[in-house]
C-alpha cells in the first residue's frame, strides 16, 4: 500500500512529509484509493502540485455526488 503524501517542497530527506492526504492499494480486487478531498483540495489550493502517478489516481477517483436534502 502506498501513502499519498505532501512533501515541504525541498527533496525528501529521510521519508518526511508534511501530511497523509490519501492510500492506495493496487493489490486489492478492486484496488483502493481512499483520499481525503478537502486536504487535497486544501494544499492544491495552498499551491501543491500531484506528481504524474497522483494525478492521474485523482482523475480516477469517483466524483461525489451531493446528498438530497
């Protein structure tokens, strides 16, 4: 299982990371990809910016659909 995570911005020195946004799992039948929306949209936001293998794991994502009230 890999972590999706954000980095400081400054080439990884011993693993950190400023925070777990999300996993993913491709061992699973199906696969697991569980992020946190609102931390994702937070540091995309704050000017992050997803590797390639993470954008393309976002556009994957199923969109959510707001709940009827």
């Amino acid at each position: 299982m890999d972590a999706i995570t954000r980095g400081g911005g400054r080439p990884a020195r011993e693993g950190r990371f400023v925070e777990v946004v999300g996993h993913y799992n491709p061992r699973t039948k199906p696969e697991t990809l569980d992020i946190d929306r609102e931390r994702l949209a937070h540091w995309m936001g704050a000017g992050a910016r997803p590797s390639d293998t993470v954008r393309t794991l976002i556009d994957r994502m199923p969109a959510v659909v707001p709940a009827a009230e």
